[in-house]
C-alpha cells in the first residue's frame, strides 16, 4: 500500500494537541485496512521521523437523524503514534 494511502489526514483536537506537547503523540486516520507495521513505515518515510510506538483504534461511525430517518456516518481508523525523544513532525506544530 502506497504512503499517501496509508495516512489519510492528520487529526487535530484538544485532545491530540495536549498529547503532543506532553508526550509527543500525534493522531492520524489512517485507512481501515492498514495495520501497525504499515503505519509506523509510512509515518517514517512520510515525515522522515523516528517511530516508538503505534496504537490502533477503529472508531466507530455516529448516528445521525435527521427527523423521522436515521442515519449512520462511516466508521474509520485513528492511529497514535508516539515518535522516539527529539522527533517532532513540523506541519502539526502551531495549529
């Protein structure tokens, strides 16, 4: 699987945000067929960091309604990767 397929966006939250400064965990979707081995290439190869350790969630999609019709949105996969002392990735810095 290509790079570029494997990391689909960065996510960014008060959540993620607090995580990276304090123990410099960035948040990714990811697609839902990738697996631990291919995310920790990707990121590396992608952003040309060191990888410690990468934590997998499939985060299932919400419901939604809209009146009497019930919806559901698409369910995805986040990613947490914790990067070795010293990296950081400079895109997620400053947002």
């Amino acid at each position: 699987m290509e790079v570029h397929q494997v990391i689909k966006k960065i996510v960014i939250t008060e959540k993620s945000t607090t995580a990276r400064e304090e123990s410099n965990k960035y948040f990714f979707e990811v697609d839902r067929k990738a697996n631990k081995v291919e995310i920790s290439k990707a990121v590396e190869k992608l952003f040309k960091v060191k990888v410690a350790d990468v934590r997998v969630i499939n985060v299932l999609g919400k419901k939604k309604r809209m009146g009497r019709i019930v919806g559901q949105k698409s369910s995805w996969k986040k990613a947490i990767v914790t990067l070795a002392a010293g990296n950081r990735i400079e895109i997620a810095e400053g947002v």
